[in-house]
C-alpha cells in the first residue's frame, strides 16, 4: 500500500509553504497559464528567454501542496537550460510521476522526490500542471492550459 | 456505550440500516470504508440491487410495445415506479412524472422544450449564485441562442439567498426561474415555496433543483406549487442513470417534444407526426428499465424507514458534525445558512482541498474535495475548492470522529 510519506516528503512540504522564484521576472518575454478545473488549481509560469536559453523563469498562482512543490522546483531545475533541455527535463519528470520508464535519480536529480506521485494515480495533474504550463510558454502559444 | 456512538432518533436503528447496504462492508485501504461523499452519488441497499437483478432475471421485455406476457409485465411494472414517484413528491397525477437519465437532463429538457418556446430576444431566466453548473449551463446555452440575459440572485455570505435582491430580479422580462433547493455546495435550503410563490405573483413558472433535497426532505409538488421539479435516482439510494422530471400536466402538455424516436409519438408519417400523450411524448426511445425496478426499490425502502426519521438522523449528525469539525484548529465551514441539510463544506488553513483529500482517503475515508461542481459558489468565498462531507442515513456519529481523527492527521503531515 502506498504510504503518505513516500507522496508528501519533506522537501515537496517544504517546498509548497516556500516556493522558489515565486514571482513575475523583470524581463517576462513569455508566459502561459495553467488550470486545472478539477481542483481549481491555477498557475501562471513566465520565462525570459535570451535566444534559446531559459535566463528567467518564475511562477505566481495557487493550488495543492503537490503542484506548488512541483512548479517550484521546476523552475529552479529549468533555469539556465535551453528549451531542448527543458523539455527534456519535462519528459524524464513526467515518465517518473506516471510511473512509465525509470528515469535514474541521476538524471532527474532533486525532482526523484516525486517518484511517490505515481502510486497516486489521481494526483499525476497535479505534479504536471506547472510542467504542461511551462511547455506552453516555451512553445509561446497564448491560449491557456488544462490538465483536464 | 460512549456519548458519541448514541443515536438521537427514537426508532432509528442505524446498524440495522448499515447491515442493508453491502458496500459499507468493505475495507478500502486497509481500513473500515467511511463514506461521507453522498452528495455525489448515495450507495445503494441490497433490495435496490435485488430489484435490478430481478428484473433481468425474471421480466425483461420491452416495454408499452408488444402483446406478450413479459412486456405486459414490463410496462406494469415501469408504471407502477412513477406511480411511487407520484406519491413520493406528492404529483396530482402520474402522466406528470416524465423519466429522463437524470436531473441534468430533466433541466436541459424544461430549458429545451419550454424554454426554447417561451424565452426570446431581451428576456431574462432567473437562477441563484449557489446553483450546480447543471442549473447553470443549460440556461446559458439556452440565453445564448436566444439572446436573452441569465441574471443570478446573489447570497450573503452564510451562503443564504438573499430574498430581497431575488424579489428585485423578477420582472416582466423574466420568463424563467430555476432554483435548487438544497445547495450541493454548502447545504444551504432554500426556501423554495416563499420563493415560487413570490414568482407567481408576477406569473412566472419555476423550475427547482431538487437532485439534494429529495434524499432528505419531504418533497410536496403540489404544498411548493412548483411548475417542474428535477431530480435524480441515485441520490436517493436509487441506481444511476435514472431520474424524473416533474411538471404540471398543464404546462407540459403544451410543451413541444424534446427527443424525436420510438414511444414519443401517436403516429408517424412521412409528412406529418403527431406526439404521443403524456408521459410518453417526452420519453423517446427505450428507457432504463432496470433501472426503474432499481429506483422502485429505493423509494420503498426510504418509506420503510420514513423520510422524516432520515432527516432527523442526518439532522443530528450535521450538528455533531459541524461541532467536532467546527472546533478543529484552522478549519472554516463553508455555509452556515440556517436551514441547512447533510453537506459540511470546510477548507482548512492554507491545506489545500486536495491534499485533505487524499490524505483521508488513506485512512479509508471518502469525502469530496473540489468546486462541487459550483465553481461560481467558489468565486463567492474567494476560495478554489472545500472539502465537503455529505451525510446520508447509515452514517454514524463513529464515523464523523473518524472523520475529524482524519483531518488533525492532516495537521501532522503539514505540520
């Protein structure tokens, strides 16, 4: 049986009551919005790309303990990678919380934290969410996103 | 016995109820089931599953079709359902109980069929801030191809209507009003008959939303004066996919069809149609028969035990709810009206209602967590969900502290 603990670990808890870069950066050139209308999670994620570089990313918006976390320490695994880099972060990330593939602790470094999330199945929308976010303001589409 | 295990309802024998309904005597992860989501969907008693398995065992035949003895014995058996369901809320005559899948599609019908014909260019329907999105959208879709306006009668904020703004919103351009009458969302019961009274002094019909409140009030079509009331089977201990609208003849007699197809009609054809008399003209096709037993089943079993100790029961336990919920540290009921019946929506601190959800879910403890489906009651609040725990009859005051248990080990994991 899955346990509470392998879901909320005490990085993911803290991550969720202090978020890194929770803020819009100065030099915003893209952003996307994400929604989730199940559990009314929303989230904004802006990026200042220079070329194809991620220089700036941040977020601002709310919703459970597991997105938060996750969009946190998106943006702080993304930063300073190119989009090709980015989106394969994204790819790693979402095989660990579908539990699809075993991406090694190696190349998904502190993001292995949310291994527990594929025993949750109902909460794999929430770990994507920022992620889905963050592919969209990457491709630079305007429309919004849902993870429903 | 310990105070919390004391049953207030003379005559009520809670345990002799649980031991009827099969699936509260399962474990889910690893724990006794606690099932507190039955504003969702109600679980069903045995004799409910019996009847289903017995009208596929024993009668299944077409019904209002052939000549033979199965489907002679299916129709009557169809019938005497709406039969119950008449006296159930109290209908003046059977041909006024029209089946449909469920309350959103007795709503869609009524906004479809009466709607479309009485509502044009600059006029308005009438709905409140805490209606399902069930009484929400088809409206919307409605205004939308007419042109008309939807207007939406605010609530304070114990999650009451306030009735003086709903009086300043019925006009001569209302053609319209469609009210729950309990709220999904907070619980909150409307007063319905003041308000329908108060549309008919200006000539105006009135839908309600009856899918919450059938499960735990006694329903009087008739005592309400209601013009179409909807609601569901399986909120009522009845099977899914199976609902009722209830109209006056009057009214539904002149309403055009909603679904062409088999049984709606008297004759068909090629030029001309002429429709079937009612019920029959607005239950085209074949119907959920088995579910029909099913629902049967249900409301004998509810009369068994009597509506109004049902409702003293969950009265009871919504008290003891919101005491020992109420006086956690950090939670915040969502809904505080006055007359409210067996929904307690609460968020707690800056836990948000999904992590609450899960983590009770671990301990065998099903609630909702989510906008319930009224995302405009959420925007009300300022808040993006709650968790709502919704009472039926077996639930016990032994649950609602394995409920409260279950929410102080949230505390600990986001302590």
């Amino acid at each position: 049986m899955p346990e509470l603990r392998d879901l909320y670990q005490e990085v993911i808890l803290e991550h969720s009551k202090a978020p890194r870069n929770y803020k819009e950066p100065a030099h915003t050139n893209h952003k996307a919005e994400g929604y989730n209308p199940l559990c009314g999670d929303r989230f904004t994620v802006y990026l200042e790309m220079d070329g194809d570089v991620v220089k700036d990313i941040g977020f601002q918006g709310a919703g459970c303990a597991i997105s938060k976390a996750s969009a946190s320490m998106m943006t702080q695994s993304v930063k300073g990678k190119t989009k090709a880099e980015a989106q394969k972060i994204f790819q790693r990330f979402h095989d660990l919380v579908t539990g699809h593939g075993h991406p090694s602790e190696a190349e998904l470094g502190k993001l292995a934290v949310f291994s527990g999330v594929s025993e949750f199945p109902v909460r794999v929308k929430c770990a994507t969410l920022a992620w889905h976010t963050l592919e969209a303001a990457l491709e630079g589409k305007q429309e919004n996103v849902s993870t429903e | 016995m310990s105070a919390s295990t004391v049953e207030a309802v003379a005559g009520f024998d809670v345990e002799k109820i649980r031991a009827d309904f099969p699936i509260l005597h399962r474990q889910v992860r690893g724990h006794e089931l606690v099932y507190l989501d039955n504003a969702a969907t109600a679980q069903k008693p045995q004799a409910v599953i019996d009847a289903i398995v017995g009208y596929y065992e024993r009668s299944n035949a077409n019904i209002h079709r052939g000549v033979h003895y199965l489907s002679e014995k299916a129709t009557e058996d169809f019938e005497l359902t709406r039969q119950a369901l008449q006296r159930f809320v109290n209908a003046a005559e059977a041909r006024e109980i029209i089946f449909v899948r469920g309350t959103t599609e007795a709503i869609n019908l009524v906004a479809q069929s009466y709607g479309r014909a009485h509502v044009g260019a600059g006029d308005e329907v009438l709905i409140t801030a805490m209606e399902h999105h069930s009484n929400i959208v088809p409206w919307q879709l409605l205004c939308e191809e007419k042109g008309a306006k939807l207007r939406v009668a605010p609530i304070n904020d114990r999650g009451e209507l306030i009735v003086e703004e709903y009086a300043k919103l019925l006009t001569p351009r209302t053609k319209l009003a469609a009210i729950a009458h309990v709220s999904n969302a907070l619980g909150t019961i409307n007063p319905v008959k003041r308000m329908i009274a108060m549309a008919h002094a200006q000539g105006i019909p009135v839908l309600v939303d009856g899918a919450q409140a059938v499960p735990h009030l006694t329903v009087d079509v008739r005592d309400l004066d209601a013009d179409f009331y909807a609601f569901s089977a399986h909120k009522m201990y009845g099977p899914t996919g199976i609902g009722a609208l209830y109209g006056k003849a009057a009214l539904l007699e002149a309403m055009p069809p909603y679904q062409g197809g088999g049984d709606m009609i008297s004759s068909v054809t090629f030029e001309k149609t002429t429709w079937n008399k009612l019920p029959h003209k607005f239950e085209a096709g074949t119907p959920d028969m088995g579910g029909v037993a099913g629902w049967r089943a249900a409301i004998e079993y509810m009369n068994g035990i009597g509506v109004t100790k049902i409702a003293a029961h969950e009265h009871d336990l919504l008290e003891y709810a919101t005491e020992v919920v109420g006086r956690l540290p950090g939670v915040r009921i969502i809904g505080t009206a006055k007359d409210k019946a067996s929904v307690l929506s609460f968020v707690l601190d800056d836990v948000h209602p999904h992590d609450i959800g899960t983590i009770l879910d671990q301990q065998g403890i099903a609630v909702r967590t989510g906008h319930h489906c009224a995302q405009p009651v959420m925007e009300r609040f300022h808040i993006p969900a709650t968790v709502r725990a919704s009472f039926a009859m077996y639930n016990t005051r032994a649950e609602i502290d394995a409920l409260a248990a279950g929410i102080r080990r949230v505390g600990e994991v986001f302590a």
